[in-house]
C-alpha cells in the first residue's frame, strides 16, 4: 500500500492536443483559441497553455486580470500569444492590462470610457475586443450601444478595435431556434465593425457549422473532454484522469445502512470498497446514487460520498488494499459524471481539488 493513501489527478496533455486537433478540424479556416480561465478549468492554465501554444495556440481567453498576468507570466515574453481577458477593464486596471501586454474584453459603455481615458492618457492607440450581447441577456454592450459607438466619431477614441465577439447561450441544443437568432443579430453587430474580426462560437457553437464560425472559435470544456451537447462524445478525449486508492473492503448486509444519515439502506448483500476520496477532492456529493466509478472493466455504483471516503459496489471483483479506482477519465466520463449531479461537465473539472496528486503527461 502507498505511504499515503491519496487521490491522484493525471492530466493528459497529449489527450489536450488531440482535442484541440478535432476543434481545429470542425473550426475548418477559422482560428482555434483556447479558453483557459479558472486555472485552465481547475486542471492548471500554465501547463496546459504551454502545450497547447507548442501545438500552435496564439490566442487565449481568461475571465480575470490576476488570471491574465499569471498565464502571461507561465507563457514567459519569449513566447507571443495574444491574451484576452473577458472581465474587460475594470476600475484601475488599465495600467496593469497593458503592462502585461492583455487585451480586454469590453463589455459595457463605462469600460469604453474607461479604456478610452486610459488609452489617450497613454498616448497611442490600444487593442481592445468588444463584447456585444446578442440574446444570451448575460454579458455585453447593447446592439444599440454598439451601433451609437460606430457612428460616433470619438466614442471609442484611442481604441483598435481587433475583435467583435458574442456568446452564444443555447448552442449545446442544436435546434433551438435561439442560436439563429443570436447569429442574425451577431452578423447586424459585425457589419458595424467590418475591420475588426468576429467570434461567436465557444465549444458547443464551434459544432453548430459553417456559419457560425466566423473568424476564430473559443473552445474551453471540450478542449478538456466535454461533448458539445452536454452528452459523452467519442471524437474527444478524457483530458482528466481522477484516481483514488482503496482503504478496505467492507461486506454489507440486507438491512445495513450505510453513512450519514442512513441514506443509503441496501436490500442484498452488497460489497464495496471504501476509496480515500470525497468531496474536498472535488468528486460532487450530489452524483451520489446516480454517478459511477470504474473498476475491474465495469462501471460500478457509488454509494456514498463523504468528505474524505467513497463507498463503491464492486460486486465480486478481487480487489487489493491500495489498489486505484477511477472516479473521472476515459471509462468515468465526464459527462455522465456531470449529468448524475445534475450539473455541467465545467462545474466538475473546476470542483477539483488541489488535495490530489497532480501528474502530468506529455507536458511540453
């Protein structure tokens, strides 16, 4: 048995550049850029930056400044890569953004009027992306605010505008009929820009077609293994591979109830390995009773999750103390795991834990 009984992360580098090679694929023209905000979905932005710029990537996306500054740091100044960071500018950060070489996503009139301030102040014009909502009702400057900004002649003064994006917000369902309208309204917002490059899609939307491709597509879950429609897809590849240890392995009788609460109650005798895994290793107690793990070349059903212990069925299987069993990677996937907690692939890459071992393989 290992001197420590801990759960282990392996994250699959070269499993990253096959999917990136499929998005590449579908993305046909358009330029392929990865979204590695939230610590590269909670599965370590430097590395997986480093890689995926060894794989070609020169355009990247982040949510915050702080994120912005530490990935142009992993990326180092000898390697180019353009950075943009989807809070735009918030108050203060215009000296930082630039000194860090980032370009902020705009995304409403008073960080226009802020990066244009800043923009004057430094004396030559600044890079910026505009975020204009097309119907998702989240995020992003009005099509009438866009409008008045490319009519005005000094409302975005001291501003290069070399990106128009959107966000679509129901391009995991192909068919719902508001993906078209967001392209509609997306393609008025473009005309207003004709210089500046356009994106729409992020993963899903980067599966929708031709149309919706546009200049440069902005993966971020299914670079790490999520299907496009929120289901399991056999183009992609598990990026994240989690592993825990067994600690024992406990017989149960008809009647036996099993953790807090008597939650579970089994009805036939059942055996079960208790994992050294729980919930501060990110495995969401909410996939309890639906979620599965894998172990001897089956899928086998979680009882129980803890804080720090997992009980799962494995039925007659000879298992060993110390042994690994796979809560999440090629055989636990993703998101089916998503769907027994009733979340999303994202929510359950970024609930991974710093507690686990962290392995990489094909680091660049």
């Amino acid at each position: 048995m290992e001197s420590s009984a801990r759960a282990r992360l392996t994250v699959d580098l070269d499993a990253l550049a096959h999917n990136l090679a499929v998005l590449r694929d579908e993305a046909a023209s358009a330029e392929v850029a990865p979204v590695v905000k939230s610590d590269g979905y909670g599965l370590g932005a430097a590395p997986l930056a480093r890689r995926l710029r060894a794989e070609g990537a020169r355009s990247f996306f982040v949510a915050r400044l702080e994120e912005g500054e530490a990935l142009r740091r992993a990326l180092g100044p000898q390697r180019d890569a353009t950075i943009y960071v989807l809070d735009g500018v918030t108050a203060g950060a215009g000296p930082r953004l630039a000194a860090s070489g980032l370009t902020p996503v705009i995304c409403a009139l008073p960080q226009v009027a802020a990066a244009s301030a800043f923009a004057r102040q430094s004396g030559r014009p600044w890079p910026v992306a505009l975020h204009v909502d097309t119907g998702m009702n989240r995020q992003g400057l009005t099509l009438d605010d866009a409008r008045a900004l490319a009519q005005s002649s000094d409302g975005l003064d001291g501003l290069d505008v070399t990106l128009l994006m959107s966000h679509l917000g129901s391009a995991t369902e192909p068919a719902d009929p508001r993906n078209s309208a967001q392209l509609a309204a997306f393609r008025a917002a473009a005309s207003l820009f004709p210089h500046a490059r356009q994106s729409l899609a992020a993963s899903a939307g980067a599966f929708l077609g031709a149309d919706y491709r546009f200049d440069m597509v902005r993966p971020g879950v299914s670079l790490y293994g999520g299907g496009p429609e929120e289901r399991p897809d056999p183009r992609l590849r598990a990026v994240a591979t989690l592993t825990a240890p067994i600690l024992d392995v406990r017989t149960y009788r008809p009647g036996d109830r099993i953790g807090y609460g008597a939650r579970v109650t089994v009805d036939r005798p059942v055996r079960a390995a208790i994992l050294a895994a729980g919930y501060s290793d990110g495995v969401l107690r909410a996939g309890m009773g639906g979620g599965y793990a894998w172990f001897a070349g089956q899928r086998r059903p979680i009882l129980i999750v803890t804080m720090d212990l997992i009980a799962v069925e494995i039925g007659d299987a000879p298992a060993r103390i110390g042994e690994h069993v796979e809560l999440l990677g090629p055989n636990a996937l993703l998101d089916d795991q998503a769907a027994a907690a009733g979340t999303v692939a994202h929510e359950v890459l970024v609930r991974l834990s710093t507690r686990a071992e962290r392995v990489y393989l094909g680091e660049a």
